[in-house]
C-alpha cells in the first residue's frame, strides 16, 4: 500500500468537553471513537503532515481536498496547519508531536509509510485524534484515537480501464497496431508503471486490467515498479521500456508526470502509445496522448471528518468511499479517446453506483488457471494465512475490496498479468 500521500494533522482542543481555540502557527463510515462537545468551525484546527507537497500529484490532490473541505466547514485557512515533504520515518513522528504542542488534537498524514508513526504518536497521546490516510492497522490497534480512512479508488481505476478498453479496441479494429503490439498469445500489450508490489498497487493495477478486459478481452499486461512513489525520470524510463516491448496502453500508480510526459514524446515520434494517468488531469503534460487519469475527490473525506470534529461526533475507524458519495472520479477525456467512449464511461459508473457492476466479480478473472470462491485477507500484518483474524474477503460471487477495511487488501496475482520485477 502506498504511502498514501499528504499528512495532515488536524487540531481540535478539548477543554470542559467543548474544543477551545488553541494557537497554531504554519509551518512550511465503519465503527469510531467518539467525539466530545461541540466547539464550532472556529474552535477546530487541523494539522497536516503530506508525504510531498503540491507538485507532486497525490499530495496536491489531498491539499486540495483540504482547503475545500475547510471552506465547506468554515473553518479559517489559518486554523490549519501544514507539514510539507515529511518522510515516511521518524520525522513523520516528530511533525506529530510539534502538531500536538502547537495545540493540535487532531493530526491527518496521508502516505502509508507515515502509519507506524501516526500509531506511536496516537498510543502517547491518547486524547489527540490521529488520521491515517491509506492505512491499515487502525481496527486491530486497540487505540480509540486512531483511525484510517482512503477511498474505492479501485472504482475508477477500472473506469479509467474502459477508457483504455475502447481506444485498444478502435486502434485493432482500425488496424493501427503492428505486431509488436500483440503477445505470443496475439493479446495486445498494455503497460503499467506502479510505485510498489503493495496491495494499494496490485488492487488498482488489477481494476485496470479488468476495466480494459470488460472493451476488449484479448489484453495481456506488464507491470513494472519503480519503488518510488514520485520519481520522474524512473517513471519515464520505465513507461519507455514498457513502450519498447511493444504496449500501446501505459497506466499508473506513480504521482509524477514522467510517465505521461514519456508517451507524449514517443507518440509524437510516431509510436502508438497512449496514457493514462493518477491523482490529476495529465493533458497539460501529454495534450495528445493522455486518455485520462483516475483521480480521488479527497474533499468528500475531509469535509465529513472536519464536521465531525466541528460537531463533537464520532470518527470512523475505518472510512472507504466511491463514486456513490462522489469520493473518486475520471478526469477530462483527452481529444484522442475512441468515439462513444463517454456513453461506455457514464454504463460502467452508473453500474458501479446501482451495484449491478461489482469490479472483482471472481467470475471475471483467474489465478492459476482457477477461478476462486475464497480469499482471506490478512487483519494483522502477519501474513500469516493460519490466523484466526483474518477474515473471507469473497462472497456472494466477488471480492469486497475496502470492506474489511479502509485501505485496498486485494493482492491476487490474476491471470493475464505479469510483474516483471
């Protein structure tokens, strides 16, 4: 799972069971805990500690989110407090506690490898309420004040797969592809650049994929790992190699530019290649070549956390929302999208929000050759699959992703999908 970008912490002051306003300088729905008092928008400071800052694409979508919600909340931009570029280390435990002694009673992070931290600083003060994005270990941490939250991101990444689904399908059928385009099975060759072999990752990739199936069956897909999060020029070389082994698609679960930036140059070249990008609208960066990204409205989130803390209720041990509450979306669709593909998105969103369309339906991929009808998923970060605590993820036909908790936990290798590193 990724580092789930942007860290925020949020600051709220209990005193006499009301928040009182405590002084904050800048710097650089499951089960929850509950709330006390009702101290208003002006009593309710946030703390935010971000993985980046905003030019990197995930960190600028949380900033965005946050500073919306806030105005949603009318709580004043000076109540919030921000934490840029902070690692996914100690210093993520250091900015938690320089947030609690500014007064902050409420701190948000937002990458995965902020978690441990975020937990630490949750267990040595117990009457601060910490938010980690993207997490997973919230529910099993015995910590009132701890809590994780991320979206059904995988929603969208498998709209974003239909998008891709129909341009493979007008590029085959208009005979634009070569036979480098085709795998030793005559499936055409689409690539995927990924940060990490995180569920995070192999969740959205595998949305993607089958996102892309649900157009156009006969695909087969390479995913290869940067171990970066936001690395252009990794993420450039990898989209290149990807391209020279013949994929026409190149998809992303990496928050830079170099990917997208990387097919427009070689479509311009005249290589087909098209992209689809995360987190932001890439058509500045590839005005030819990008399709569109899957991104999150992180907005939806942070207002219902903000007015929680406002109004003194609970907050969710473990949020995960999509397109039904409007918490993810597809960008602007690029010029160089295949004719109908808007009325194929609005069928698969509308599908997705109706529950006709469920996106790891297990009758839709195999692993091994096999179709499954049982996967546990691991509640404790053991891996251990003997344990008592994990718990059945497939029921009635499909894998209920981010229902067992916040963060994605889909980490099945299906067939039709190769890592290559």
């Amino acid at each position: 799972m990724k580092k789930r970008a942007t860290v925020f912490a949020l600051c709220l002051t209990l005193l006499l069971g009301v928040f009182s306003l405590a002084g904050c300088g800048e710097d650089g729905g499951k089960a929850g805990n509950e709330g006390s008092g009702d101290g208003g928008s002006s009593n309710v400071k946030i703390g935010v500690i971000l993985v980046g800052d905003k030019n990197e694409g995930y960190t600028a979508a949380h900033i965005e989110g946050i500073e919306k919600a806030a105005k949603e909340q009318g709580i004043p931009a000076e109540n919030v407090i921000w934490k840029y570029s902070v690692k996914e280390d100690e210093s993520c435990f250091d900015a938690a506690v320089d947030l609690v002694d500014q007064g902050c009673t409420a701190i948000f992070s937002n990458s995965y490898g902020h978690q441990s931290f975020m937990q630490q600083a949750a267990a040595d003060y117990p009457d601060v309420q910490f938010v980690a994005m993207t997490g997973d270990t919230a529910a099993n941490s015995g910590l009132s004040n701890f809590h994780n939250a991320f979206t059904n991101v995988y929603e969208c990444r498998y709209v974003s797969g239909v998008v891709a689904g129909m341009k493979v399908k007008e590029l085959v059928e208009a005979g634009k592809l070569s036979p480098e385009n085709y795998d030793e099975n005559n499936k055409v060759r689409i690539g995927y650049v990924g940060a990490y072999p995180y569920a995070e990752v192999v969740s959205g990739y595998t949305a993607f994929f089958l996102g892309i199936q649900s157009v156009y069956p006969d695909v087969s897909m390479e995913v290869t790992y940067t171990n970066s999060w936001f690395d252009i020029t990794a993420e450039g070389e990898a989209a290149n190699a990807l391209m020279s082994d013949g994929c026409v698609i190149i998809g992303q679960h990496a928050d830079s530019t170099g990917a997208p930036t990387a097919v427009q140059n070689a479509l311009k070249s005249g290589k087909v290649a098209y992209s689809v990008g995360y987190n932001v609208d890439m058509l500045n960066v590839a005005p030819d070549a990008a399709l569109t990204s899957a991104t999150n409205n992180w907005s939806v989130y942070y207002s219902y956390a903000f007015g929680a803390l406002k109004n003194g209720s609970a907050i969710a041990t473990d949020w995960a929302e999509g397109y039904a509450s409007g918490a993810v979306q597809i960008t602007t669709l690029g010029s160089s999208v295949a004719a109908g593909t808007d009325a194929k998105v609005k069928e698969a969103e509308d599908a997705i929000k109706s529950g006709s369309l469920h996106v790891f339906d297990a009758s839709k991929f195999t692993v091994g050759g096999k179709k499954l009808d049982s996967h546990k998923v691991d509640m404790n970060g053991d891996f251990d699959n003997e344990d008592p605590e994990d718990k059945e993820a497939i029921w009635d036909g499909y894998f209920h992703e981010s229902e067992l908790r916040a963060a994605p936990s889909f980490d099945l290798r299906i067939d039709g999908i190769t890592e290559l590193n």
